[in-house]
C-alpha cells in the first residue's frame, strides 16, 4: 500500500517494513543491534492503513518532497489557508511542477520549498476556481491536539 503511495509522487522506491497496520523505514543498523526481544523495533515512521486507506506521516512527506517533481508552490495566503484545512484556489498557487492534469496527487510546499502536506489537483491553475483539493496538512496534529482538549 506505501509503494503504490510513494508511486504517486515518484519512481523512486522506499525500503519500507511493514509491522501490522504500520509501515516504518527500514533500517538495517537497526535490525542488526536491535536488543533481543520479541518484537521488531525500528525508528522511523512512515504512515499507516485504516480502513484499507493509506495515511502517510509527515516523515514520509519529507521524503518523498527530496525525491519528487509533483509540486504545487502557493503564496503565504495560499499556506495559510491550505494549513486550516482548505482547499487551495488559483490566486494561492505560485507555480506548479510534474504531470499536468486533473486527479494527480501533489505535495504543497511554500516559498522556501518545506512541505505543508499534500493534496489532489482539481481544476486549472490558469481559472480562478478551486484547483487542489486538500488532503493532509501539518496542521492536523494541531486540529486533533485541541479535540482533544474539548
């Protein structure tokens, strides 16, 4: 399920380990000094399946925005908005890299190319009309932090 996920965003594969529902970079100096225990202990988390739905860590994110051309760039409103959880719309995009068309997996990065999360393109950045539609955001474990609290 992670590779048809990274595939999305880039040719390149990622050595992943999967333990349960849970998909983790695998580390062989890990697995080599590893202290003798039952379970498989590795460090980095890449994301998850719930309910036959992958759901990538931020980690996976910055991987995959090192190895990926499929780039949408916005504006400092554009961030803003796409960090509360928006879709984004033309006057947000600065530009766009990879693939052109509709239905094509993008990674949001803002002006000093750090990644805000991802999303999928929905309209023409040319219109003024919403053009990706949001799919995660750093701004979640913000959102679900003050759920919680509530």
């Amino acid at each position: 399920m992670i590779h048809d996920f990274v595939a999305l965003f880039t040719e390149k594969k990622i050595d992943a380990v999967h333990i349960f529902n849970k998909y983790f970079y695998a580390n062989k100096y890990l697995e080599k000094y590893r202290l003798q225990a039952k379970e498989r202990v590795f460090g980095l988390y890449l994301g998850e399946e719930k309910e036959g739905v992958f759901i990538p860590s931020f980690n996976l994110l910055d991987w995959l925005a090192h190895h990926s051309k499929e780039k949408v760039f916005v504006k400092d409103i554009g961030e803003m908005d796409f960090l509360y959880g928006k879709n984004l719309r033309a006057r947000h995009v600065e530009k766009v890299e990879g693939k052109p068309g509709h239905s094509i997996a993008k990674l949001v990065q803002n002006k000093y190319d750090e990644n805000l999360g991802y999303g999928i393109i929905i309209g023409d950045v040319t219109k003024k009309e919403q053009v990706l539609k949001h799919k995660k955001d750093r701004g979640d474990f913000l959102k679900r932090e003050r759920a919680q609290k509530d």
